[in-house]
C-alpha cells in the first residue's frame, strides 16, 4: 500500500493490569451526522462532545466551504450557524473527505439534492471503497453521480428534482440508509428504506431532534420532503466504538478492572456487548442515562477468561466497527470462535477479515477464512510485526493484541488512528497499556 504521508508504528509489549477510569472521544457516527444537519437547519445549534478527529474535521471543514460558519469556542465544541435547507453556497473546489467513508456516503446523498454541482474526494485509502451501493439508490430517486466503476471521486450533478422512493436495500449498512434519508428530504414524496437486518439508527434520532417528521422501527425508516429542519443543542456522547478497544483490552488482560465512563449505548451499536458477555466476560452497566438523545452508561470490566463462541449473525449488523477488537479476543479464549455473516468487513478501511487473519497468523494464531468471516482458533500469542495497513482500527487491535503476547509487537502504519480516536496510545499508556511509539 503506498502512503502520501509518512507513516507512523508503535510497539506494543507484554503489560501489567488496566485500572483506573477511561473517557473516550465522543461518538465519530454522531458527531458527522450533527455537523451536517446542523449546517442545513435554520438557527443556530451547538455540539458538546464533538470528536476532535480527523474524519469528522474533514466534514466540518467541507461544510465551511459550502458557506457555514462554524465556531470552535473551546476543545469539543462546535457552534454552528445553519443556512437552511436550501442555503449551501456552491463550492470552488473539490470537497475533499479525507479518509471519511461515512462522510463521502452521507454527502452524497445530502448534496444530490443541491442546485449546484460538486465533486467529492478522499484520501488514498477511501478512493479505493466501494460506493455503488448508494449510488444506485441515489439515481433511482433522481440524481445524478459520475464515478469511474462506482469508486470516488464523486461528480454530483446539481439542479435534479428528486422524487421519493421506497427502498429494499439487500445489505444491511446504515451509511447506504442513511444517504438516501438524507437525500429524501430534498425529494418530492415519501422515503422509505427497508434493511435486511436493523442497522444504527442516528439518523433517524437526530432528524427527530432536528424536528423532521420521521418514523423508524428496526430495519425500515419512512420521511417525506418539504419539511424543515429546526436548531438545536447535541450533546454527543463517547464512542461505543472507540470504547471497544479498553473494553476488549480489560477482558483479557489478568487483573484488570476498569470503568468506561458515559458510553453511548445505542442498541443497534452494541453487539460486541452481547457478544462478549456470551464468551464469558464480565461487563456491568452502571449510571444508565440519556445524553442527546441516546441511551449512556458506564460500563464496568473486570477480566474475565473468555471461551470461544459462534457469534450470532443477527449481532454482526450491530458490532460490524468492532471486529477487529473481537478477533483479538477470540484470539486470547479457549476454544475456536466463528464469525459469519460479515462481507461487509472486506470493504472497510481494509479488508478486515484478511488484515487481522494475516496478523493474528503472524502471532502464532490459527485463523481461517471465509468469504464472509473466519474461525479463530484461540491460543497462545507470540511477538511478532504486523500491518495495519492504515486502518486505524486494526492497528488499535493490535495493539491490545501485544498487551498479552510473550514478546514485543511491532504495529506498523498507525498514522490513520487520529482518524476516530486521536491521542489514542497516550490515554491507553495512562490506563496501563505498554506502548510507545517506534
């Protein structure tokens, strides 16, 4: 893989027991989806709890050159003036989404509608995801979106009457949902989108916060156009996803006891929970609450030896973010773990299922795999050097994975963590991680 940055590694080492209190970034999935219907809701709303991530910057940036103005008053904060549905300014440049695949999707959707044409870009990495899958949805309502055999970059067509449709999607992705309720509010008619299996439904919480007319239950979600969207004040919460790294690392690490404080616990978010809990883990949730909208609590994990297990394929909607932590954790059980029912890992950040077998393999675990999932053959772990292959999550997995491995684990191609979870490896330090930089 070749990098237009330079790239960064860490080496993880045999380390001691996590303790102690953890807060997480706010929520990437949340953070995107407030920024932009914010920028297109009349008034003025503001964000606590934003992400200070890279992917999420690159859509706040986006939307300053469509003509918001976007206030930054302290660390996590974002005050945003809205323009209105219908108040973007067109852009004089590319829009570039950096690394930010939930970001391009949902834009696509958001600016089908727009009068004015624009053209969406990412980085290396992002220009090689697949991006049909909403692109066919997105014509069959009406707009019109160049790309060379479905990859970015984006030429969205500005000036098309869209018009409302009702949708099967045969993938259960909440990016796919989300981009075509996005571009139905633009639309004449109703929008409606039906999933093979209920996917994370934020968009659909915070369209309802925005004061647009929605109805959602687990895998359908109806709206119709010509509807405004009101300010409003979000408080966003951490990030399950960003969570899921501690969360693992406590369950395998001997002696750890860790709290995870105010995570977002969005039922359609949370599948590693379940999952983890049925291979024997030991998780309370404690201070249940709400904090814009969702469901938060803390989460209370103590280590706990893990066996492995056949993970239900209706969790794997709910956990598709958080693999690359479970494979680490089915590495460290008893038993063999199976997981099926997840292709849509081979098109994330890097094809999931062959990144973390590769690696797993190169630390002395059996992994097989199959078009949708592997059997991970739990066991002992050695050192060893994997590749990230810049994704950031695999390379935050990996790096619990050299926590309990007999020698050091050089990680490299790390520099895409500031994607999600900037400043990741200095709170992992603090909790008792041994990692440092190479």
């Amino acid at each position: 893989m070749i990098a237009a940055e330079p790239r960064e590694a860490w080496v993880a080492s045999p380390g001691g027991p996590l303790r102690g209190e953890v807060h997480v970034p706010g929520d990437k999935s949340v953070s995107h989806r407030a920024i932009m219907l914010a920028a297109i809701a009349d008034g003025t709303s503001r964000i606590e709890g934003f992400l200070e991530g890279e992917d999420t910057l690159a859509t706040a940036r986006i939307f300053e050159k469509l003509g918001v103005r976007i206030e930054v008053p302290g660390a996590s904060t974002r005050i945003v003036h809205g323009v209105g549905l219908d108040g973007l300014q067109a852009p004089t440049h590319p829009l570039d989404c950096g690394n930010a695949g939930t970001g391009m999707r949902l834009l696509a959707g958001l600016l089908s509608g727009q009068r004015f044409d624009s053209v969406l870009i990412g980085d290396g990495s992002l220009s090689r995801r697949p991006m049909r899958r909403v692109l066919d949805p997105l014509a069959r309502m009406g707009a019109s979106i160049a790309a060379h055999d479905g990859f970015p970059p984006l030429k969205i067509a500005g000036g098309k009457s869209l018009r409302g449709i009702s949708y099967a999607s045969d993938i259960a992705s909440a990016q796919v949902k989300s981009a075509v309720l996005l571009a139905g509010l633009h639309a004449k008619g109703d929008t409606e989108v039906r999933e093979p299996h209920p996917t994370r439904d934020y968009t659909e919480r915070m369209l309802r916060a925005f004061g647009w007319p929605i109805e959602f239950s687990p895998g359908v979600a109806r709206l119709s156009g010509g509807h405004r969207l009101r300010a409003t004040d979000v408080s966003v919460p951490a990030d399950f996803s960003s969570a899921a790294f501690f969360l693992v690392a406590a369950c395998v690490i001997p002696g750890s006891d860790i709290v995870l404080r105010r995570v977002g616990m969005n039922p359609r978010r949370t599948g590693l929970l379940r999952v983890l809990r049925a291979m024997g883990a030991h998780v309370d949730i404690e201070a249940m609450g709400e904090q814009g909208g969702e469901a938060v609590a803390d989460l209370h994990v103590r280590y706990a030896p893990l066996h492995g297990i056949d993970v239900p394929v209706d969790a794997v909607p709910d956990m598709i973010d958080e693999f690359p932590a479970l494979f680490v954790a089915a590495a460290c059980a008893s038993g063999t773990t199976r997981v099926r029912g997840a292709a849509e890992l081979r098109v994330k950040e890097s094809d999931r299922i062959a990144t973390m077998a590769s690696g797993l393999r190169s630390l002395g675990i059996a992994v097989e795999e199959t078009e949708d999932g592997a059997a991970i053959h739990g066991g002992p772990l050695r050192g060893g050097h994997v590749a990230s292959h810049g994704d950031h999550r695999v390379a935050m997995a990996f790096a619990i994975a050299g926590q309990v491995c007999d020698g050091e684990v050089q990680v490299c191609d790390t520099a895409n963590v500031a994607t999600s979870f900037p400043a990741f490896d200095s709170l992992a330090r603090s909790t008792g991680f041994a990692l440092r930089e190479s």
